[in-house]
C-alpha cells in the first residue's frame, strides 16, 4: 500500500527537514554537554582517590622509617 504524495506535500517536507537539521544541532550539543560533565565528574574522583593513595602512602613510608 503505498501512499500517494501530493504536490502540496513538498513544502511540508521541506519544514520538517529543516526542523530536523535544527533540532540535530541542539541535541549534539546537549550530547557534547553530557559528555563534558562525565568526563568532570570522572576527573574529580580520579583526583580524590589519588589523593587518598598518596595520603596512605605518605602516612606508610613514615611508619616504615620508624621502624
């Protein structure tokens, strides 16, 4: 059953594609958006634990040299 397009139609068809193409830029950037706050998000727990493991470290040594 294919479906019978008028001439009327192609306007119509332009609106939408123009619409896609708008609305195709706003999501890429809210995709890129998304993709930025991981990425923080991962380098603050990354420098967290790093602190942490230099802080045992430190506190190691020191209890080594102790000994």
């Amino acid at each position: 059953m294919a479906e019978e397009h008028s001439p009327n139609d192609q306007p119509i068809r332009q609106i939408v594609r123009e619409e896609i193409q708008a609305n195709n830029g706003v999501i890429m950037e809210a995709m890129r958006d998304m993709q930025t706050e991981l990425l923080r998000g991962i380098e603050r727990f990354a420098r967290g634990n790093f602190s942490r493991l230099h802080r045992l470290e430190t506190s190691d040594n020191d209890l080594n040299e102790r000994i």
